[in-house]
C-alpha cells in the first residue's frame, strides 16, 4: 500500500461520502425513499478505486457494468411520476470518480466536489433554467455557441483575394468577438441598473476592442431608443480602457516617450470620463429584466458591421500599396481606423529604432488617435443612429480636443 495508493483511496472514499451525504439528505423517508444514501455512495467509490488498484481491466468493466444494473433495476422498481435519473446517474460517476482516484487522486477529487455542487444546487440551476432565462436568451446563447465552437473552427484560416485579402477565419473571430461583446452588455444590464451594467461593460469591452464595443452598443442602442445615453456612456468608457492601453503599449516598446505623450492621453481620458459621466445620468434605474427585452445580439447588423471593416481594410491595403509609407504619420492614421494599438505600435518601434526623435512623436500620435475616434463616430451613426452617434461625437470630439489642446499650450 504506497502513499499515492493511501492517497487515491482516502479521495475516493472522502468523495463518495461527500456526494453520498448531498443524496442522503434528498432521498426522502418512508417506503418511498430512494435506495442510494450515504453507504451506497462510499462504497461505490471504494469499490471504483479497488477495481482500478488490482489492475485488471476486465475487474473495473465488471463492476461498471453491475453497478449500471444495479442503478437501472433501482430505477424501474421505484418509477414514480418523477422520471428523473439524477440519482442513478451520480451513483455510477462516483464509481467512475473512484476508478479515476487511482490514476489521479487530486483530478478524482475536483469531480466529486463538482458532483456534489450540481446535485446541491438542484433549486437554484432549476429556477435559472425555468424562470430566470427566457425562451429568446437560450436561443441566442446556442447561436453564439455554434458560431463559436462550430463555425470558427471550420471556416478556412488563409487570405481570400474576393474579401480583398482578409483571412475569413479573422473575419468571423470579429463576428463571434461583436456578439460575445454584446452578450456582456445584455448580461451587465440583466445583473445591475442598466446605467452602471452598460459602463461597466464597456470599460471591460474596451480592453478587448474599443471599436467593436462602439458597434455593440450602437446595436443595443438602436433596439432600445430609452438606453442611448447609457449606451453612449459605455462605449466612451471603452474608449477611455482603450487610451490606457496606451500606456501599456509604450511601456513595452520604448518607455521614454512617456513623458512626452502623458500629458495629452491624461488630458483625453479626463475629458471622455467626463463625458461618460453626463450620458450615465439619467432615472434612478433602468435595468433589471425590463430593460432588456429583444435578443441579446442582432446577428445581421454584426455580420454587417463586419464586413464594413473588412471593405476599410482592403482600402486602407490599397493607399498604402499606391503611395507608400512615406509619411508615417499619416500612414498609421489610416490604419488606426482599423486598428489602433497596432498603429500605436509601429510609431512607437519608429522611436525606439531612432527614425521618429521622441520629441517629435506628438503630432503622429494625435493623428492616429483622431482617425481611430472619427472612425468610431461613423460607427456608432452607422450601427446607433442620429441620437447615439451624437453623443459619441460630442464626447470624442470633446476628447481630441483636450489632447490636441495641450500640444498648442
């Protein structure tokens, strides 16, 4: 009997009592009271991990096999007007949790503390389904599983000269990024006032991709009119997560141009907070299931916006073959519409090379920051409508205004 021996069987018997007492607590009294409790769940275990220990295959299938007869004759003498099988499920997993406990004690134990959390929270995961989520959410949450785990992984991973040379499995990773984005949004609103769900959402989105998180939330703001202005608080808080990763970007590719561009981004991202905090005004609360009623992403306008991006790349590709890179400036100007960090990135590896003196990275800089927020202003009109897209382009416009103001002082 070595140690991990020792080990495997002091999980399996500690996981099979565990489950056991969740299924002792729910069997119920009297002749009606399920068979499986506290011992037969121990000993199920115990007899997985001895099975597994003697090393014979043909020892463990024998006893996989009787204790799934044992649970199936359980089941047809006790059929009631429940037809559940909960517990005759778990009594053959933790049979297989005691097998596994041999191989991998610790694995074996994180399964039944699993086991045991599921057969627990039978009320509440029995609410959620029932009560909680609505017919549309389980719909739309099965679209955006099959767009990520089914679509994704079969679309061609390579450039298509017909999408003017973008790789379409980038392509549809934009499409599943949008609706998972808005799935945050819908998830924000549902759980806190629609106010400070949505800004929360978008400083977290912002993190991901600022532009995408402006299509979000222009979508969600064209489906409810109400919400416009918390809409447009969060997309400038993702714009504001967008300018911190500024800092980050310059850190990592040439720290000394800090001290020249952190007057400006401070002054930006003072500005758009100050915007996000006159659009987040507003009712007390909006949020809670009635403020979120429609679907939780609108597939066409996704798909749409998509694309959109996928024409700007194509022209952005063709300027840069025709003239050249060489004004960088305006170069990455062009490019920031699609990308800004990336932008962001080759101006900074200019400086860090020594062909942009940081002194001179400014101008540049200003520059890309204004393309990546007019673009975002066409969005959010595109995807948002007239209200929405005015109030991003106050809030934006009022930003590059506080940067480009401490570049003249």
């Amino acid at each position: 009997m070595t140690p991990s021996l020792l080990a495997a069987f002091a999980a399996a018997l500690g996981g099979g009592l565990l489950v056991g007492i969740e299924r002792e607590r729910s069997k119920g009294s009297g002749p009606g009271r399920a068979v499986a409790g506290i011992r037969s769940f121990a000993l199920a275990a115990a007899a997985g991990a001895a099975a597994q220990a003697v090393g014979q295959p043909w020892l463990v299938a024998a006893g996989a096999a009787l204790i799934a007869a044992l649970t199936g004759i359980t089941y047809w003498r006790q059929r009631t007007d429940d037809p559940g099988v909960t517990t005759e499920l778990a009594l053959f997993l933790t049979y297989v949790l005691g097998v596994a406990a041999v191989g991998d004690a610790q694995l074996a134990a994180a399964g039944f503390v699993v086991v045991a959390v599921l057969l627990a929270s039978k009320t509440r995961l029995h609410r959620f389904a029932t009560e909680v989520l609505s017919g549309s959410e389980i719909r739309d949450g099965l679209i955006l599983a099959a767009a990520a785990l089914v679509f994704w992984p079969l679309i061609p991973d390579q450039p298509v000269a017909l999408l003017a040379g973008t790789n379409p499995h980038h392509l549809w990773r934009l499409v599943v990024l949008l609706m998972a984005l808005q799935a945050i949004g819908y998830i924000a609103v549902r759980s806190v006032s629609a106010r400070i769900g949505i800004v929360l959402a978008g400083l977290a989105s912002g993190l991901v991709s600022s532009t995408s998180t402006v299509a979000a939330m222009g979508a969600r703001a064209r489906r409810q009119p109400q919400l416009a202005a918390a809409c447009a608080a969060g997309a400038l808080s993702s714009n504001t997560s967008s300018m911190l990763l500024v800092f980050s970007v310059a850190t990592a590719i040439h720290a000394p141009v800090l001290a020249v561009i952190w007057p400006a981004l401070l002054a930006g991202m003072a500005a758009c907070l100050a915007a996000v905090a006159i659009n987040a005004r507003g009712p007390a609360d909006e949020g809670g299931a009635s403020a979120s009623p429609g679907p939780v992403f609108n597939i066409g306008q996704t798909v749409g916006f998509a694309l959109f991006l996928t024409a700007l790349t194509g022209i952005v590709a063709l300027v840069t073959q025709r003239y050249g890179t060489t004004v960088a400036g305006a170069v990455a100007a062009l490019t920031a519409t699609v990308d800004m960090q990336a932008s962001i990135g080759a101006l900074f590896s200019l400086a860090a090379h020594g062909e942009l003196g940081d002194g001179a990275i400014m101008q540049p800089l200003l520059a890309v920051l204004s393309a990546n927020m007019g673009c975002k202003v066409l969005i959010a009109w595109v995807t948002g409508g007239r209200a929405f897209g005015l109030r991003m382009a106050a809030g934006l416009l009022g930003t590059l205004a506080a940067m480009w103001a401490t570049l003249l002082l």
